[in-house]
C-alpha cells in the first residue's frame, strides 16, 4: 500500500500541493487552482433530482419503506436511474449519511436524514446504477436517528443493522439490483459507517463489494463517544474487508489526527492488506456536494467505480 497520487492520466495532481483540475462538458479543457478551492467557486454540472410522490420509476427519486415499518417513521430514498427497465440487472450504490444538523463555518450543511445524500448521484450522473439512501434507526426501532446510531449512551447498532440486512436484499430483488456489484458509500459519519456497520459482522460484512468512505474512517480518531470506536474493535471490523476494495477520499484541511495522511498511516500501521485508494477532493468543504462537480478527484473516482463493478477487473492498489 502506498501514497495515491491522482490517476495516471492526470500526473500533476498531487495531494501534497493542493490543486484541481476542472473539465468543460467536452471533458477537454482544464483550470489548476493554486490553493484548495471552496465549492461555491465551481459551478455545479448535476442537480440531485427533488423528491417526487408515487412509487419509484426510471429517473425518479422518491422515499419508500420496507414491509414491516408502515407505521413507524422509518423510510429510504430510493433513486432508479434514467436508463431503467424492468427486468435488466444494474450495479448498486448504498449510501449512508453525515451527521445532522451540522452547519461548518464554510455554510456546508447536513441534516442527517437520508434524503441530503449526494455521493450516488456524483459518481452515477443520474444513469447506469441503482441508488439506494438507507436511514440509521434509533433504539427503539421507529423513527431516524440524525446522529450517529441508537441513543446515547448506548449508540445500539442492531436496529440499523437489521434494517440494512433486509433492506439491500429486498431493493435489489425489487428493482434489478446486481447483489454481486453493491457498493457501500458514506459521507462524514456514514465514512465512518462503512467499515462500523458495514463491517459489523460477518452476515452484514457480505452485502458489499467495494466501499467509498469519504471523509473520516474507521479507527483512525478513538474519540467519538459511541461504544467500540476504539483502534482495537475498528481493526476487528477491518478484518472482514478482506481484498475488496475501498477508495477512501477527504477534504483539504482537515486536523491532523483526522485527515487523509492519519487514515493512511493508520490503515500502514494495521498490519491488514487491502486493497486501498486515497485521494482528496480538493476542495475545502466538509460536504458531499463536492461529487456534483467537476473536478479530477471525481473522474477518477468513476473510472475506479466502473472498475469497481465490471466484472473480471480490479482497480489498482494506490
């Protein structure tokens, strides 16, 4: 495992001198910023579909629940891509979010629900995958939990865990998912929940195929508050990654006990061999409405993504 630089096809991006490199339509022209960039500073080229009434269809996105929640607060949003057809099979993008209500002194925002996720439309541009935004539950079973999972002090997992277990198997059979190509995405505390919840235990840890963790990780700061976030349980967890592989992305800027290079050092130091990517977005912004812009990080990260869930390839180990 070593330091990622950008993708090859784009070999003066660095992580150390922080630069992006922006595409017109035409994916031809380029600017280099000479610092980190906030995102209001780059024009947006997707818009996440609003939410819509009725039942999910090709290039909709509506909320939705599972059989057995009707009369509890608990429900997903789910998003079918533009070039949907019943009966074709299609990859998968599960995504987790951040912590809600947070506001940075950027003006990022989250409100923690599931319906604020960005990540799967970014990586998708709207076609070619299934998107799936799950909610964490609180103890009681019934209604969102905006922080973290459960209630503190306990921070219970098993209500969150057992409504992804049955909700990745009943979405895929439901509307063409490909059960061998779900891709497990997260922003802020759903990084953090990639390898927590996804890798909770051994049944969960089988429903994923590759993992996007963006911004934060797993073991790398001991401090959050929820019981076993420490290197030794997280380090437990990351032992049922086994050789699927993980791109894992932060911004510019973070402290050093929480930024990429501690991931990197952390995950060096684990002794685990995996299959791992690094790179920053180049932007400053706590926020996943970085993947709704161009930039280099981006590109790469789709090229790594089809990779990802084209069948007989692997992406390279950076």
């Amino acid at each position: 495992m070593s330091r990622s630089a950008a993708h090859r096809d784009f070999p003066l991006y660095a992580t150390a001198t922080v630069c992006l490199w922006i595409f017109s339509a035409q994916g031809d022209t380029i600017l280099t910023a000479a610092e980190t960039l906030d995102i209001a500073s780059v024009p947006a080229d997707l818009q996440v579909p609003p939410l819509s009434p009725g039942p999910p269809a090709a290039g909709r996105r509506v909320k939705s629940r599972l059989a057995g929640y009707e009369t509890t607060d608990i429900y997903h949003v789910v998003y079918l891509p533009t070039d949907w057809v019943p009966g074709k099979s299609y990859p998968v993008i599960v995504e987790l979010a951040g912590n809600g209500p947070y506001r940075s002194p950027f003006g990022d925002v989250s409100t923690g629900r599931p319906e604020g996720s960005k990540l799967g439309y970014g990586l998708s541009a709207g076609q070619g995958y299934l998107w799936f935004c799950l909610p964490y539950l609180k103890a009681d079973g019934r209604s969102i939990a905006t922080q973290w999972w459960g209630d503190r002090p306990h921070y219970d997992p098993q209500p969150t865990l057992r409504y992804y277990k049955q909700a990745v198997p009943e979405l895929c059979k439901a509307y063409g998912g490909d059960p061998t190509r779900v891709v497990l995405a997260g922003f802020s505390r759903g990084a953090i929940a990639c390898n927590y919840l996804g890798l909770y235990d051994d049944e969960i840890a089988r429903l994923w195929t590759a993992f996007v963790p963006y911004s934060h990780y797993d073991g790398v700061y001991e401090k959050w508050g929820y019981p076993q976030a420490d290197r030794k349980s997280a380090l437990e967890r990351l032992q049922r990654l086994g050789q699927r592989p993980q791109w894992i992305c932060q911004e510019q800027g973070p402290t050093a006990t929480q930024g990429l290079t501690a991931t990197q050092r952390y995950l060096e130091s684990s002794g685990v061999s995996g299959h791992f990517t690094f790179q920053e977005t180049g932007f400053r912004n706590h926020n996943d409405a970085w993947i709704l812009r161009p930039s280099a990080t981006r590109h790469s990260l789709r090229r790594w993504l089809q990779q990802v869930v084209t069948p007989g390839q692997r992406p390279e180990q950076r």
